[in-house]
C-alpha cells in the first residue's frame, strides 16, 4: 500500500480528518529534508502540500520532491485566494489545487482523480453502501462523512451486514459467521449488537439494517427493492 506525503506536520485538523475518513494511506513531514529521509522503497505516492501558513516551506518541498529521478505525481496543493496569481508562476511544481477553506467532496473528487491517473494504490480496500464507509484496514466507519464509534464486534458484525448487502441472515448464521462456531452465546447477542448498530448509526440511518420477521436481518435494499 503506498503512502501520501503530507505537509506540514502536523497537518490541519481538518485535513487529517478528511483524509482519515476517505480511507487515505498518508505521513506527515516537517520540511523537505525529513520528507527525503523518510520516503518509502518505492517513493511517495503522491503528496498533499498546505501552502496557505507556510508558503516558503510548502514550495520548497515541491521544487525537491520534483527533482527526483522519477516526478512525483500527484501534487496537490492547498492555497488561499491571495496566491492565486503566484499559482501561475508555479505551475510545474504542482498537479492540482484547492482553495481553504477547502470543501471535504471536492477534496476528495480531485485527490481521486489525480490518484486514478497515475495508478498509485493509494487507498485501502473499502466497504461502501450510500452514506456508510468502512475501512477494513484501519477498522474505521464513517456515515455521512462522521465517524463511528464503535467496539470490535459491533464492527464486525456491520462490516459483514455491509458486505452482503440486500441478502438476508438468520440470527444462527450471524453468530457462526461473525462470532465464530466456538462462540457458545444464544442468539439474544445479535439483537442486541443490532440494536447498539442502529442507535450508533441515528435514526436516519438506522433503517439501513432491516429486521425480516421470523428469519433475521438484511442490510440495505433488497434486489426487489423491499
């Protein structure tokens, strides 16, 4: 899995959440120097550069990371509207920008893209239905962009719902699958995790696990759309 290069570090609370929730594999660096002497085997992957607070670092970094062997691709920069017309004269050293306050879909819309061009994996694999996201490699969940606080079972058992969505599971098959056959609890426990799932996911989202009446449960939509 490669690794985005952030600066500065610590980056804005604001960015490491975003990127955080979009699933993203990413470092943050002080300076170009510590970027050189931590960069990966196989080199960044891209970089994500805040150049509104620190204009002087933020493009010192990108002309270094530039004269690489290889270019760096992609390098994306966070500005603020004022060095809009310094952009012009820098157009080498970057892919990609966005103003900040930057808005988390649009951020996330143009690190894709320039991630999808280059065809660095970047990103973990993904659980996604509508609102819910769930990274399988850092077991975080997120609904609407927020994220979930939830125990290990309860994430377990969502990451199977979501990962089957639409076919429906009896309380027995749930305890086997997601428990395990060693696990000797009755089937109380699943109504119970269930119950915690939907509290924690509110109640416009709760209806995303569906109660089928003397069977079980069904995440999302069935393939009849009931």
């Amino acid at each position: 899995m490669d690794t985005l290069l952030v600066f500065p570090d610590p980056p804005p609370p604001e960015l490491a959440q975003c990127l955080d929730l979009g699933g993203w594999v990413w470092k943050s660096m002080p300076n170009a120097e510590a970027a050189m002497a931590e960069e990966p085997i196989g080199g960044w992957a891209g970089a994500v550069v805040v150049a509104d607070t620190d204009p002087e670092g933020a493009f010192a970094l990108c002309r270094r990371l530039r004269k690489v062997e290889m270019p760096l691709s992609p390098l994306f920069l966070l500005v603020d509207s004022s060095q809009l017309a310094d952009l012009e004269l820098r157009e080498d050293l970057f892919d990609d920008f966005c103003l900040t306050p930057f808005r988390p879909n649009e951020f996330q819309a143009r690190l894709e893209h320039l991630c999808f061009r280059t065809g660095r994996e970047v990103q973990p694999e993904l659980v996604e239905y509508g609102p819910l996201v769930l990274n399988l490699e850092t077991y975080q969940a997120a609904i609407d962009g927020s994220p979930l606080d939830l125990t290990y079972m309860e994430y377990e058992l969502l990451k199977f719902l979501a990962s089957h969505p639409g076919k429906v599971f009896t309380r027995e098959t749930l305890l086997s699958r997601v428990w395990g056959y060693d696990y000797y609890g009755g089937a109380r426990t699943v109504d119970v995790h269930v119950r915690r799932l939907r509290a924690k996911l509110g109640e416009e989202h709760a209806g995303l696990i569906h109660t089928v009446r003397s069977v079980g449960y069904r995440f999302g939509q069935s393939r009849w759309n009931v």
